[in-house]
C-alpha cells in the first residue's frame, strides 16, 4: 500500500481531466505559475528594504510611515489587582 503505480496515476490524471477540462487546468496553472513569480519577487523586494532598513535609513529620502489604528471602546472594564 506504499506508492501507487504509472497505470494509478494516469487513471487519475484522465479522470481528473474529465472533470475539469484541460483548458481550466491550463489557467489554474497559470495562475499558480503567476502567484509564485510574485511572492519571489515580494521576498525579493522586502529583503532589499530590510537591509536598508538595517543601515539606520541614513537618506535624503528616508520617509517615516505611522499607521493609525481606529476603534471603538464598547465597554469600560475595570481590573484590580
């Protein structure tokens, strides 16, 4: 019960063609071809500005970003200690 023999895995390949149909299994493929380049190239990206990051932002153009974080408090709790 180990590993599934040639004649397993085309049996299910055919079937799963059946199914979806090769066009449909041409784009998915695509997209996942697409999803992979783009998370390369964002690691890509985000190690670069890590390292500038690292050198202390020393720039002309260093630029500070802050984010604001809105809510709302429902309800005032009180803890004692």
């Amino acid at each position: 019960m180990g590993s599934f023999s040639i004649w397993h895995w085309l049996i299910v390949l055919v079937i799963v063609m059946l199914v979806f149909g090769t066009k449909k299994l041409r784009n998915i493929g695509a997209d996942l071809g697409g999803a992979v380049r783009g998370f390369k190239d964002g690691i890509r990206d985000g190690g670069g500005k890590a390292a500038e990051g690292a050198a202390g932002g020393q720039g002309a153009d260093a630029q500070i970003s802050a984010k604001t974080v809105e809510g709302e408090v429902k309800a005032k709790s009180e803890t004692r200690a």
